[in-house]
C-alpha cells in the first residue's frame, strides 16, 4: 500500500499522487496506533457483555454480536493489509502469493458478514415492528441466520478463492486457464456482497419509514421495540453502508476496466491504486465505528457492560480467596 505506482511520469506531474501518499499514509498509521486498539477492544467488549448473559439478549444484540465478530477479523486483519506491499516491499506480500490470496479471502468474508447482518437487522426490526409476538425475528431464529450468514459468507469466499488462486498457478494447471482473471471474484463479490445486502437494507429502511408514519394500534403495544433501536439501525445501515460503498466502487471500476480490455496509463493507474487504498482504509474503519454507534447509542448497553464488570470483580475475588487457602482454626 501507499505507493502511486509511477516510476515514469510521461509528463504528468507527480505532486499531487504524492501529496495524496503522504496523506494516506499518516492516516493509515493513525487507524492502526488508534482505529485499530479501539476496534479490538470495543468489539471484544460487545461480544462479552452480551454473550455473559444470553438470556437478556435481544434479536439486535444478536446481529450486533455477529457484526463485532466480523469487525474482530477487520481489526485483526487492518495491520497487514495497512502495511502491504508497497509499504514495506515484503516479497510474501506479492500480489499473487499466497499470504496475499488468505488474507484477501478472510476480508471478504468480514465483509460479507457485516453487511448482510446489517440488512438482515433491518428486516428483522420491521417484521418485529409490524408483527409483534409472532417470533418470526426471535433471538432462537437470529442465532440461526447468523449462523447461516458465516456459512454463506465462507462459501463465497471460496468461490472467489478459486479465481485469486487460479490467478497465482494458471501457467501450471490446465484447469485454471479458464480462471485466472481476478476480475471475475471481484464481479462476484461485488453482485453478491454489496448489491444484495444493499437493496435489502434499502427495502427495510423504506419498511421501517413506512410504519412509523403510521398511527396504528400496535405503536401502543406495550412490547414494541424501544425507540433507540430505531435510531440505532439507521445509524448503523447508514455507516456500514457509507464506509464500505467507496471499496465496492473500486471494484466496480476495476472490473469495467478490465472488461473493456483497454491499457491504463500511469498518471490514472496512480490515482485508481490511492483511491483502491483509501476505500480499504474507510472499510476497515467500519469495524471501530459500528460498535461505538452501538455503545452511544443503545440504552441497554450501559447495564450489560455493568453486569459484566460485577462478574469479572467476583471472579477475582474468588480467584484470590482459592488462593490463600483455607485459614486455620483458632482455639
């Protein structure tokens, strides 16, 4: 990363592509001195203060348990691909080795989890906003879409792995002949990762909208969601969607280039490569940003995290009295 990619500029002038790198680069080094301690450390605590008491979870803590998972595996991931292989000229971060091809597969794979639980919180919030007490969006049916959601996830991601892989080994294997444009996984996760996920959301949003414009007897049901989710959720569509459209795009124009066949020049290959950088930088962003929404905005979170910190003291405590042992008998 952070490189423009221009050893000869043809008559182009190189200062704006360089001012742009220095610019990228620092915020990429102060994502991963601050974005990235955040992001591990706010997610790890959304996982626990949920999962420490399953009983008290609702049908969003579930999808925003799976999503904290997924922003983990960002968080994990940002310090490699933040300082790939333009940073530091590795030879194992080449782009068609092997190290590249994982990492790049379990990004997708966070990717796709985040954003389809997004669009399935917002359609779960509108069954259970206009059918209450039907338990079609119950948290026992949310743990098992989630479920479904790393399934599938995975399944893409080795659909894609095929063509990254092919990509790497097409000069060796006569299968791979037919593979070996990386074009095709990106095309593949750009109809399966985004443009589906995205009309879902944008379906429920419009649901959701909907309904709330109207006055009926179930907005003085006693069991309606709490206000916050709702802010919640157009909180987070907005920001996961937000913060991951700018990487899609730079799919989208990766593979129309390539479908036209036509060779980039230097000044624009430059400037589509920093724009490929900063979308990963705004997507890896997503994992710190999701769990603070959640944190600020949750009314519910402040008593889990409470909860949560009672039980680890009294671990302690325990923990500390097994060790001094039993105390002996006075007379």
């Amino acid at each position: 990363m952070w490189s423009c990619n221009l050893n000869g500029t043809g008559g182009e002038d190189p200062l704006p592509c360089q001012h742009a790198q220095r610019a990228l680069s620092a915020l990429s080094l102060l994502y991963l001195l601050v974005g990235v301690p955040l992001g591990l450390g706010h997610n790890a605590l959304l996982l626990l203060a949920n999962l420490q008491d399953p009983g008290g979870m609702t049908m969003p803590d579930v999808y925003f348990a799976n999503m904290a998972a997924a922003g983990l595996l960002l968080s994990a991931l940002a310090p490699a691909h933040l300082l790939g292989p333009g940073a530091l000229g590795w030879a194992v971060w080449d782009l068609g080795g092997e190290a590249h091809v994982t990492l790049r597969v379990l990004f997708n794979v966070a990717a796709l989890v985040a954003l389809y639980s997004t669009a399935l919180l917002g359609l779960d919030c509108y069954i259970e906003r206009a059918l209450p007490r039907t338990y079609m969006s119950s948290v026992y049916n949310t743990r098992h879409v989630c479920g479904f959601v790393w399934g599938g996830a995975l399944l893409t991601g080795f659909s894609s792995l095929l063509f990254y892989v092919c990509s790497h080994v097409a000069a060796r294997l006569a299968e791979c002949a037919q593979m070996r444009h990386t074009e095709a996984a990106d095309a593949i996760m750009l109809l399966i990762g985004y443009l589906v996920p995205g009309l879902a959301a944008l379906y429920a949003l419009v649901l959701l909208m909907r309904v709330r414009k109207e006055d009926t007897p179930l907005d003085r049901d006693a069991g309606r969601p709490d206000p916050s989710v709702h802010r919640l959720l157009v909180a987070t569509v907005c920001a996961q969607f937000g913060l991951w459209t700018p990487h899609y795009l730079t799919l989208l124009g990766h593979t129309v280039l390539a479908a036209r066949g036509r060779p980039v020049d230097r000044h624009h290959l430059g400037t589509l490569l920093l724009a490929k950088d900063l979308s990963r930088f705004l997507a890896f962003a997503s994992s710190a940003v999701v769990p603070l929404l959640y944190r600020h905005i949750d009314r519910s979170f402040p008593g889990k995290l409470r909860r949560l910190m009672k039980k680890l003291h009294r671990g302690h405590e325990s923990c500390s009295l097994d060790q001094t042992g039993p105390q002996p008998a006075t007379a």
